[in-house]
C-alpha cells in the first residue's frame, strides 16, 4: 500500500518537471530571436564603444590612445575635478537642506542657511568647472549639454502643462472629443522627416515665411528663427545675459517649439488614460463637500495624475536625448551650432568629421550622463510621486 | 428685493455658466485643433504655388498647380524610393511583429529562468538614444566586428532591416496586453491538447487586434521615417528610402519651397490615410497598454 501511494505523486512530479523544463525551453527559444536583434544593435554597441574610446579609430582602427579621447572632449582634468566637485556639492547641499526640514526649530535655520552656502559655493565652483572645460576642451561637445538641457526645460513643462489642459476639456465628454482626439494625436504619428520639412519653411527667415507673417499681423518685425544664433532673452528684450544665463538661441526655441507642436497629442492620450483611471467617488466626496472646480483639479487631480506626469516627463527627458531628425532637418548653418543637441554632435563627430574613437568616447560620456540624470529624477521627483 | 435677485441669480446661474463653460472648452479645442492643421495647411497650399507665388507669399495660390507633385516625384526620383521604402518597411514590420509576438508571449505566459532579468535588460534600451548605438551598429554592419553571412551589409536589403527587427517598446506594450488575458483560455485549451505556438497564433493573436494594430503603426511609422541610418549604410541608390530623397531634395532644391513641400506631402499621405483607418484601436491600443502595469 505504501508503495502505491509514493509512485503516484512520483509519476505526476516527473510529468510536470517534464512539462516545467519544456515551457523553460519554450520561454527561451520565443524570446531567442528578439533578444539576439536587441542585444546586438543596442547593448553590444554601448560595450563596443567603451571599447573604442580608448583608441584612435579613424574608420579603421588605429593606435591605443588611453583617455586621450576623454581629455579631447573634456579638457584638462582641474577643470573636469573641479566641476565633479561641484556636483557633489551640490548633492550634499541637497542633502543638508532636507535634514535641516526634519530637525527641531532652533538649528533649523542653521542647517537651510548651510545648505544654501554650500548651493552656492556649488555653483560657483561648477562655474568656474565648466569655464575651465569650455578653455581646454571641445567647445562644440561641451556646448551640447547646455543645448540639450534647454531642449528638456522649454519643452517638457511646456508640453505637459498644455496636454494636461486639452486633456482636462476632452475628458468633460463634451461633444466631439473623440474627433479632436485624433486631431491633436495627428502630428505625433506623422513622419517626423516631412513635418519638420514644413516647420523649416514655416520658421525660414524669409519675410514672407509663416512666422513672420503672424509677426507682422502684429506689427512685430521679422525675425530670422532657425537662422538667428542669438538667445531668445536678447532678441526679445535686449538683454545680453553671459554663457548659460542668456538662454537658447531663437534658432532653437523654434525647433523646441516643433517638438511641442509634436508631443503635445501623445502627452494628452497618456493624460486622459491617467483621468479615466481616477476613481469617480473622490471626485462626488469632493462635490458633497462643496469644494469648486479649482479646488477638485488641485488636491485631488493633480496630485492623482503625479506618476502619469512624472512618467511624461521622463519620456520627455529621454526624447530630448534622442531628438535627432527634426533637427537634421531643420538646422541652419547660420544657427552656429547652438541648436546641436547631444545626439546631434556625436553624429557630427561619426559621420561628418569621421573620429570614431573620439565618438565613442562622446558616446560613454552621454551614456554616464543619462545615468546621473536619470537617477536623479528618480530620487528627487519619485519621492513626490503619489501611487494610489 | 435683494433676496430675489438672489434667489433668481441662483435659478439661472447653472445653466448659462454650463452654456459659456461649454463654448469656452469649444474654444480651448478649436484652437487646439487649428494650431495642429494650420502646418498642414500650410503644406498643401504651399505645394500647389508656383515659385513666384512662394516668394511673394500669398495663403493661398492663384491656380493649384498640380503639375508640382509630379516635378518633385521626379526630381526626387520617388519613384524607386517609394517602392525601397515600401519593401524595407514591410520587411522589418514582419520580422518586428514576429519577434515581439514570440517575446512578448513568452515574457507574459511562460515561466523560465531569468525571465524578469532578460525583460528588464530588454526594457532598459528604451532608455538610449539612436545617436548612441549608430557607430558600432554601423561597424557590425559593415562586417568589421563580427563576420557576416555574404560579407559587407552595407547597400543591401538586411542591413536596412535587420536592426530594426525587435523592440523592446513593441514587446513591452503586448506584453502588457497578453498579461491581462484571463488565464481560463489556456486552460481550456490546455485540455484540447493545444501548444503554446497554437494557442498563441489561434487564440491570443485573434483576440489583440488593437494592440497588435498599435506596434505595428509604430513599427510602420519608425521604419517609413527613418533617415539617420539608411544615410549611413546606402552608398548607392538601390536601397534608398523616401526620407533620404525628401532630404535630398530639400537641400538640393533649396529656394523651390513648392517643390519640397510637395515632397513631404507624399511621404506623409501613405502614414495619413493609415492612421485615418485605425486610429481608434490605435489611441485605444496606446490608453490601455501604455500605461498600467
């Protein structure tokens, strides 16, 4: 009897260990083709180009240079030091200031007013950094992160606060919203290539361009948008502010402008998901206790919607990284390289100028940037995001 | 006196502030609506000028010369771009569909070791600009870092499409679908003696239209818009898209605004009428899959 008892289970262990080592093996062979392309094409080539960064790669493979590509787009290492130091001042500053909120009262303002003289000790110190970085090393590389930082600040607040808006008005389920739906999503799913062909002549310098034609409607005079290499703050107002403090030039203002045009619809369809998924019954606790319009969207929408933001707002980060083809297309000479974003100068510095192993190295400095960054959103605005 | 003027205030109040809330959301959309058309607008009009009429500006030209489509046809020698973009599209649209099906199916339905790693590791590509894999991408291509079967992809039909065969936002956004059908299917097909591969194609596939409809405009839209990498790995004519044309021939003809405009319209109507078909699925496949999870 025993006997009998022990090899039932026995035989049914076999066939579901059977069974359990044919889905492992089926797991594998369904995912095989999928990770063979994506661990080829975009995680190989960021190990390759740590590879290649250390040497002179000039479309063949040359010489072992070392950090020489490094040093080439950084400059000398007191100014690099000096930067990281900054950065790390800053953290700490960062640091302090949350600290100094928890404690009791008496060394509160003690511990905020450290925090503040370590901000600015921090940026003085990234100033005087970057300065030496900008004497020593590759201004057209350094100059793209200032670029791209722009890129992110105008658009993403920009795009978010607008989506968040049109979303807001489609989702009363007014008459007619599925139609506008598809209008606003419209220029997302357009060929970035064409559209961005109509923007250059929309935004061109020509008098007669679209731009300017809206400008005169207004008395304005005509601007030359993707030809004017200046900052915004001193074609506006006459203000010339120094380096960072001035800026994007108008040139790229117009193409951030493109890429709101762009995102907008996508931002607005991942916004209304986010509202459709807000509960009905806080919105009617809210009515019954008298609270207004305003009141409902501040505390209960705004802060309900924080992950979907704080997802678009990372998308959006990403695509300012990425921005690629629309600003192929629509960069001018005359813009003097101030709308090259990241990706624009390492594609600059492959194909046009041919230093391969000087790309590389701008690659695994784009690469460690996106990571620091990347982390830090996640510290500094996950906190703030509230899951239900 | 006053209690009454109240008291009617209070009466009418609801229905004229709806009446005026709701044509100020009108107004809020319709200028919406007008910022995104007025560029396509733009376009069109633009495309049927003649070049005096370009320069001079008017909104809207004299006589729509239609003649202006097939001059740029021509001279961006669309004719042999749009069929390459038309055969590299579909091509890395089937082999994008496959892979992500089989992955995502895998990734959502089956239990194997290291699962959670691999698809993370997938995920985390997202993340990396294009500018970033190009170099190396490009040096694979060309058969110096590993050998390639036939030599030197450069110029042919693989090089195009091989990269661009798998996607982790594709295998992300069916995952999330697959995930979220009840489990009872296979188990009721488990019964009838069905494999996974049947299971998937008879059963799951039917029943992900609008998901399915999503990656593949996707897929469509990534390869019919791509410029950056067949500039890189065409040397030749044979294997040129439509975007390098509409490139090229936006700086070669330079001042010939109609001409280039005329350009981007037809790159863009293939991808217009598309969405106009399924763009219900299509925002639909994006609100449910995109997001939670």
């Amino acid at each position: 009897m025993p006997s009998r008892a022990f090899r039932l289970p026995e035989a049914l262990g076999r066939r579901l260990r059977r069974r359990e080592a044919r889905e492992q093996l089926i797991g594998y062979l369904f995912t095989a083709p999928a990770v063979a392309v994506i661990a080829l094409f975009g995680l190989f080539p960021l190990g390759y180009a740590f590879y290649m960064s250390f040497f002179a790669w000039r479309v063949r493979q040359g010489p072992f240079r070392g950090l020489r590509n490094y040093g080439k787009a950084l400059g000398e290492p007191d100014g690099v030091l000096i930067f990281a130091g900054a950065v790390a001042l800053l953290v700490l500053a960062a640091w302090m200031w949350r600290r100094a909120r928890q404690t009791v009262p008496e060394r509160r303002l003690l511990g905020l007013l450290a925090a503040v003289a370590l901000l600015v000790l921090a940026i003085t110190a990234a100033v005087t950094g970057w300065g030496r970085m900008l004497e020593t090393g590759d201004v057209k590389f350094l100059n793209a992160l200032p670029v791209t930082v722009y890129y992110a600040l105008g658009s993403i607040p920009l795009q978010l606060a607008i989506a968040l808006a049109l979303a807001c008005v489609l989702f009363q389920n007014l008459r007619g919203s599925a139609f506008f739906r598809m209008v606003f999503f419209l220029p997302y799913v357009m060929p970035t290539v064409a559209t961005a062909t109509v923007f250059r002549s929309i935004f061109s310098s020509r008098d007669t361009s679209m731009a300017n034609q809206f400008l005169a409607l207004f008395g304005l005079e005509p601007q030359q948008w993707l030809a004017e290499s200046r900052p915004v703050l001193e074609v506006l107002f006459g203000w010339q502010l120094p380096d960072f403090w001035g800026g994007p030039s108008l040139a790229l203002a117009s193409i951030i402008l493109f890429g709101v045009w762009t995102f907008v619809g996508y931002n607005v369809v991942i916004f209304l998901a986010g509202l459709g998924s807000i509960s009905g019954e806080l919105y009617e606790a809210a009515e019954l206790d008298g609270a207004n319009r305003w009141d409902v969207f501040r505390h209960i929408t705004f802060p309900l919607l924080s992950p979907v933001t704080f997802y678009l707002a990372l998308i959006g980060f990403i695509g300012a990284l990425k921005a690629f083809n629309h600003i192929f297309v629509m960069r001018s000479p005359l813009a003097q390289g101030t709308v090259n974003t990241a990706s624009m100068v390492i594609f600059d510095t492959f194909y046009l100028a041919n230093q391969y192993g000087y790309a590389a190295a701008q690659v695994v400095l784009l690469f460690l940037m996106i990571l620091g960054v990347t982390y830090a959103q996640n510290r500094v605005f996950g906190r703030s995001v509230i899951y239900d | 006196m006053i209690e009454s003027a109240v008291q009617r205030q209070a009466v009418l109040q609801p229905k004229t502030v709806l009446r005026i809330g709701r044509l100020s959301l009108y107004l809020v959309l319709a200028a919406g609506a007008a910022v995104v058309a007025l560029p396509f607008c733009w376009m069109v009009s633009t495309s049927l000028m003649s070049l005096g009429e370009t320069i001079n500006r008017q909104w809207l030209p004299g006589t729509p010369r239609w003649q202006n489509y097939q001059t740029a046809w021509m001279e961006a020698r669309f004719a042999v771009y749009f069929m390459n973009s038309v055969i590299i599209t579909a091509t890395s649209l089937a082999g994008l569909l496959t892979t992500s099906i089989l992955a995502a199916y895998a990734f959502a339905r089956l239990q194997f070791a290291g699962r959670e790693i691999i698809f993370f590791g997938l995920l985390s590509t997202m993340m990396i600009p294009e500018a970033m894999t190009l170099l190396p991408s490009f040096l694979i291509i060309r058969g110096d870092v590993i050998p390639l079967p036939g030599g030197s992809w450069l110029n042919t039909l693989q090089g195009l499409t091989v990269p661009f065969m798998a996607s982790a936002f594709s295998i992300f956004l069916l995952r999330q679908f697959f995930r979220r059908l009840p489990v009872e299917l296979w188990d009721a097909a488990c019964i009838d003696g069905c494999g996974h591969l049947r299971f998937l194609t008879t059963i799951v596939l039917p029943l992900s239209k609008a998901p399915l409809l999503t990656v593949s405009l996707f897929g469509f839209i990534a390869s019919w818009d791509s410029l950056l990498w067949p500039l890189l790995v065409t040397t030749r004519e044979t294997w040129r898209p439509l975007m390098v044309g509409l490139w090229s021939l936006v700086t070669e003809a330079g001042a010939e605004t109609h001409l280039f405009m005329a350009g981007a319209t037809i790159t863009l109507l293939p991808i217009l009428v598309i969405y106009f078909l399924v763009q219900r699925q299509f925002t639909e496949g994006i609100m449910t899959s995109g997001l939670k999870g």
